[in-house]
C-alpha cells in the first residue's frame, strides 16, 4: 500500500472514529455507570470508604472513576461500576481498532516478563505442565514465550477478544477459546493441569465466579499460577489517583494478596509460593512522567479529543519531549531502586497454588 493509500486509510478510520465518540459523549459519559453499591463485593461488609478518584490516564478518554475501599477486608473495586456498554466505550481503539498496532507490539516486547512468570512453574514442577490454559492471553504471547521453557507442553489461550485467534492463526497455541471463562468451564472441565492468569481477575466483573471456574478446569492435581496488582503497594499511596495499577477504568477489582490466598484456600488449593519483588515492572514512575507529558503535549490526534489537533501540536510535543527527558533518569532511577529496594515497593504479586488431591 502506498503512503498515500494508507494516509487516505488512516483520515478515514479517525473520521469513522469521531462520528462515533462525538455522539457518545454528547450524550454523557456518565450515563455509563451503574448504581452505586453500599457494600463490599467481596466479604459483603457496608463499611466502605473512598479511596481515590481516577481518569483515563492512557487515552484520556472523558470521565470520573471512583474506587471505594471495604475497611474490614481492604478489598478496592470501581464503585459505581461501568455497564457493559460503558466497558466497550473505553475499551474501545485500546487494544483493537486504531490502537491495535501499538498494543501487538507492546505485548510482543515482554518476552523476558514472560520468561519470568513461567519460570516460577518450572521451579516447582519437575513433571512439566502437560496441557496449559492462559487466561486472559489476548495474543497469545505469553504461551510463545513459555514454550521455549516447556517445549512438550501443549499450550491454549483464552480470551473475549479476537486477539486469541490471531494468537492461534500465529501458531502460538494450540487451541483458542473465545469467550468468558465461567461460560466456557463446563465444556473444559478437568483438561488441564496447568492455568495461568496475569493481570485478569482485575478486569472481571466477578472474580470470585472465575475462581470457582478455573476450579473446574483444572484436573485434581493441577496447578494455577496468578499475577494481580497489589493496591497495598506502597507506591499505590505514593502516586495516588496517577498509579498505574489502578488502571482506571479498565480494572474493576483490586483483590488484596490475603484475600485472594483466602478464596484459593477455601476452593481446595495450597499456596505454594508467593512471590512479590520478581512480580515487579519497574515502569510506575516512568508511566507517571509519560502521563504528564500526554497531559501538556499530546501526541497525536484521537478521536475522542474536542476539536482537531492546535496548532503547531507537533512542535508542541517535541518541546515537551525535550523538556521532560532530564527526568527519564530519574524515574527510572525511582523504579528500578527506589521503590524495590529501599522502599520493599511492588506493584504486583504472583501466587502459585497447588490443587489438592481430594
């Protein structure tokens, strides 16, 4: 395709694009919202109390996220929560549509990330996983990268986008299941010795039910390896309503490591490791210094954005760029040793449990 084609390709997608967000926040974002719950979704306690108020912090799309906080089990979840439609406004051109270059090839970068999280297996699984189910898998990169630690093992991804079947079509797993996993369990029950979850049960609209799925679809013996961010991480009070795990409003739940080994135990499994600084992206203050720099300089034109781009928005960005790369250092100086080393700060935790055998 030449330039010209895939410019003309590109004006026209952003102008489909306006169409439609124009229209919607017309009408008003906060019709997206649901009612506001007056207890906790987890231990069904009504002592809650506010916790942070959050934007749209990656695409800046319009809105108010609100986070409450159970007092008795420190469970943090969006209250009120977004409707399924309201779920699609803001997922919408994130993942897919016209962010969906960029987001293949994020998630194609983490492969040492990866290699890291299958590695927590490997050290405790001598027999190797025979067949393994990745939850959440989008594309299906995590599985690729997994292989080169277990080449026999057969590897399928599930996913509600259509990212688990280009994942298939990469030849990355085996077998690709589109759809929600307490949908889907009953058809998979008992297949699988081996089930990995990263960075998922936040997104879900009831954890809880896909624990007592990924229950089911495990095979007596098998084991389930689980990566969540910790909104007890010290850097979640540090960076308050700009902290990347709150990833609002993507994430619904914000699950404390207690209270997620305590739902493991109570459903028959044994922790087997918990692992915290290994669990750690060093990006958090990188991604506060990024997020200030969008804020004063965006850096392209999006759909969602009043108006067209101001003028000299180009030169606009390459100022801010030159203005905010002295801090680069420093934020990553803040990431890679401040908040691990001396302040024992992870944005994340990654739980190993083992199935017991009734």
């Amino acid at each position: 395709m030449s330039g010209q084609a895939a410019n003309t390709t590109t004006t026209a997608a952003l102008d489909a694009a306006r169409s439609y967000y124009t229209h919607e926040i017309e009408l008003g974002v906060d019709r997206y919202l649901g009612e506001t719950s007056t207890v906790c979704p987890w231990c069904g306690s009504d002592r809650l109390r506010h916790r942070t108020t959050c934007r749209d912090l990656r695409q800046f799309k319009p809105g108010r996220f609100n986070l409450d906080e159970c007092r008795d089990c420190k469970h943090v979840f969006q209250n009120p929560a977004l409707s399924d439609e309201g779920l699609g406004f803001y997922y919408r051109d994130t993942y897919d549509g016209l962010n969906a270059e960029r987001a293949e090839a994020n998630l194609g970068s983490m492969s040492e990330i990866y290699r890291g999280r299958a590695s927590t297996v490997a050290d405790h699984r001598p027999d190797r996983p025979r067949r393994w189910l990745d939850v959440g898998t989008a594309s299906a990169h995590f599985p690729a990268a997994a292989a080169e630690l277990f080449p026999t093992t057969v590897f399928d991804g599930l996913d509600m986008s259509d990212g688990v079947l280009s994942g298939h079509r990469a030849g990355r797993i085996q077998t690709a299941h589109q759809g929600q996993l307490p949908e889907l369990s009953a058809s998979l029950a008992g297949q699988y010795d081996q089930v990995s979850m990263f960075h998922y049960l936040e997104h879900t609209r009831d954890p809880l039910a896909d624990l007592d799925a990924v229950t089911q679809v495990l095979t007596d013996d098998g084991w389930l390896l689980i990566e969540q961010p910790d909104p007890q991480a010290r850097s979640a009070r540090l960076f308050g309503s700009w902290w990347a795990g709150w990833n609002q409003p993507e994430h619904l739940h914000m699950i404390t490591l207690d209270n997620l080994t305590s739902a493991l135990e109570e459903r028959g499994f044994e922790i087997v490791e918990v692992v915290h600084r290994e669990a750690h992206i060093p990006l958090e203050a990188f991604i506060v210094l990024a997020t200030l720099l969008n804020r004063v300089a965006p850096g392209e034109e999006v759909p969602w954005r009043d108006g067209r781009p101001p003028r000299f928005a180009g030169l606009r960005r390459l100022v801010g760029k030159a203005l905010f790369a002295p801090f680069v250092p420093v934020a990553r100086f803040v990431d890679r040793v401040v908040l691990p080393r001396m302040l024992r700060s992870y944005h994340a935790y990654r739980i190993l449990a083992h199935k017991k055998v009734a």
